[in-house]
C-alpha cells in the first residue's frame, strides 16, 4: 500500500475505555482515501489492557495503523505527544518525492484518545490547509454524558469564561487582523485537534517535550517562526469531561482544582478589558511598523513598552515579525499577562460588550468592509461565542 500523505498522531496511556471509540473515529474518516491516511498509536507506559485492545482492532481498519510501546519512567504528556508526531514525521519521510528528488510536503495532525473526531475532521483540516495556512487548531467541546456529572458551579464558570473570551478574540480580529485567520475564529490551542504541514513542523522545531501545555507552545514557536495559524471554529472535537485525567496538570487538573478553589485565577489569556485593548493596538501598531521598515526605529516603540534600549535594538533585528511580537510581550512590563479572577468576569463581560458595539458601530460609519464591521457572521463556538456575537 502506498505511504500516506496525512498521518495523525496519538499519545496513548491507560484508555482501555476510550481507545475503540478515538481509533474507529479516526479510521472512518470521510472525503480521504484510506490510502491516504495513517494513525501512529503511540502506547507509552500502558499498564491497563490498552495495548490488547489496540491488538484486536487494528487488523479490521481500512487505514494503516503503525503502533509504538514505549514504557520510560521520566514520560509525561508532552514528552509522549512529541515522540507520537515524530513518528509520524519519520512516517512521511518515507514517502517518494517529486521530480526535484524532494519529499512532498505531508500533513501530521494529532488528537488525544480520550477524544472523538468528527467523520469530516481530516477533511475539514485539509480543506483549511489548502486556503495557504501552514497549520490549523480546533477546538473542542465536553463529551456530554461526561459533562452532565460535572458540577454545576464549573459550567457556570466555564459559559463566563467562554463568553468573555469570545468578545475578546472579537475585539482582537476587529483592532489588530490577521489576513489568514480571520473573523470568525477561536482562540483554542488543544492537542486535541492540531494539523501542521511537515514542513512548518520542522521549522517551529517540532512539538516540545513539556511536561505540560506542550499543545500552547508549539503554536507559540510555529507563531515566532512566521507560520500562518488558522484557528477554525468549525473544526470540533469532542473530548473527555472526566476529573480523572492521565497528564498532570492536564484539563482534568484545571477542572478538579477549579471544583475544590473557585476562585483560582482564570486563563491567562483572559486579562481586563484595559489590558487587552492595549495588547491589541500594540500589536497591530508594531506589524505596521515592522511592515514598512520602521521598527529599527526603535524611539518609536520601546519607550511606550518600556523596553531597554539595548534589549530594543536586539529584537528589532530577529528575522520574523511573529519572533519581534513573541520578544517585545516577554521584555515589556506592560504586557505581562495578569489572569482575571473569576469574579471579575460579569464586570469585564459587560465592559467588552459596549466596546465591542462601539467599535463596530464606528466600523459602519467609515464604511470598513469585513463580517465585523458588518455585523454579517456569528462566531461558531457554541453560546458563548453567540452571545458574544449579539454584543
């Protein structure tokens, strides 16, 4: 059978219960040739009936199947999601290339095995690619049954921090656009649903080993190395709700810890209002400058940031602009991130709304053509997202 030109990458440890469902979702993919598409399972330290059950499946998939056991006493999440994608890579490397003697440029995605894809979800990666991105993130929804014995107080909490979110990423696509990841999208960065052409891959240096958030750096370092990221709201995971998580400091972490401290901070992403418009007119101020020629002048930009001029003059010389936005936030008091305590959210929520509608408002007067200043498209990320779209 001919090499894949797609391959998805699973870290797997102790889902005796959940590997059927993640591996039949993933061999019945829709709109993609079985010959098209790979699975590497990567079996880290199982202990619980996984690898059996893996054993049994895999002769009846139509799609090829290549299974890694690994048991190391040092593995964590991040260590597994990366040894899964470089075999992935490794697998693609395989493939013949074209007339210039090069290997095409496949496509790694990775899911977790407590998670279901969608029968289009290769399809709708694919599809997201081909608009000349360099990689896609999904995002995700609770597995229903699971999220039902979830307390109620942690689905409250979760619709505010949704909604604030939402308005957020709103104002962000309306103050500082990204031409390739436009309104609607997300701000999600889950291993659950991630596609990267191989060759961004390699040059973001591939998934870090972190013990965790692994998923939030790697988009990070793809950013810093200039990769087009489409955050795509309609490319939907559904993922375990559960409070018993395999990676520590994982979602299962964040919610058990989240249902014994209510009041532990929320996101990091989630800032106040202030803080959030500052971001944003900066970053949209410093692609400007940096696009026609200007940052070198740093008197322009380092004051304002309080950045030493030294320090100014450093990364005004890196070679891409999502590397100058990545050191300006690390070296700049002014953007360090400050997380809202959850009490703040009804306050911040309303806040965002009524500038929000300012802003779009304003974007009608002078005529900007978009979905935002139209006020044409809702964001499809659930509620939340519709509530913030109502704004």
């Amino acid at each position: 059978m001919p090499a894949p030109r797609c391959i998805v990458a699973v870290p797997v440890r102790n889902e005796v219960d959940r590997i059927g469902a993640c591996l039949r979702a993933l061999a019945t993919q829709e709109e993609i040739g079985p010959e098209a598409l790979g699975i590497v399972l990567f079996l880290n330290n199982c202990t619980d009936g996984t690898a059996e059950v893996v054993a049994s499946l895999v002769p009846a998939l139509r799609v090829q199947v290549r299974v890694v056991e690994r048991d190391f006493a040092g593995a964590h999440a991040g260590w597994a999601r990366r040894e899964a994608m470089e075999a992935a890579a490794s697998w693609l490397d395989e493939t013949v290339g074209g007339l210039d003697g090069s290997a095409p440029d496949g496509v790694i995605l990775t899911t977790d095995a407590d998670s279901r894809v969608p029968p289009d979800w290769v399809a709708r990666n694919l599809a997201a690619l081909a608009q000349g991105v360099d990689a896609v993130a999904g995002t995700i929804a609770l597995d229903e049954g699971e999220a039902a014995r979830l307390p109620e107080a942690l689905h409250a909490r979760g619709r505010l921090e949704g909604a604030y979110e939402a308005l957020l990423v709103a104002l962000e696509s309306l103050i500082d656009p990204v031409a390739h990841d436009p309104w609607p999208r997300h701000a999600t960065r889950s291993g659950a649903s991630l596609a990267v052409h191989l060759s961004a891959y390699r040059a973001a240096g591939g998934m870090p080993a972190l013990p965790l958030g692994e998923d939030r750096a790697f988009v990070a370092a793809l950013l810093r190395a200039d990769a087009r990221v489409r955050h795509a709201p309609d490319i939907v995971v559904v993922t375990s709700g559960r409070l018993d998580g395999r990676a520590p400091g994982g979602a299962a972490d964040t919610m058990r810890q989240r249902c014994a401290m209510p009041e532990a901070p929320c996101d990091p992403r989630l800032e106040t209002l202030g803080r959030a418009l500052f971001r944003y007119a900066w970053g949209r101020r410093l692609r400007r400058l940096h696009g026609s020629g200007r940052l070198a002048r740093t008197g322009f930009w380092a004051p304002w940031l309080r950045v030493p001029r030294a320090e100014a003059r450093r990364i005004a010389d890196l070679a891409s602009i999502g590397a100058i936005l990545a050191a300006i936030e690390a070296a700049s008091p002014l953007l360090a991130s400050r997380p809202l305590p959850p009490r703040a959210l009804p306050r911040q929520i309303r806040a965002a709304r009524l500038v929000l509608a300012g802003l779009r408002r304003g974007a009608r007067g002078l005529r900007l053509r978009g979905p935002l200043a139209a006020g044409r498209a809702r964001p499809a990320l659930g509620r939340a997202s519709e509530e913030a779209g109502n704004a």
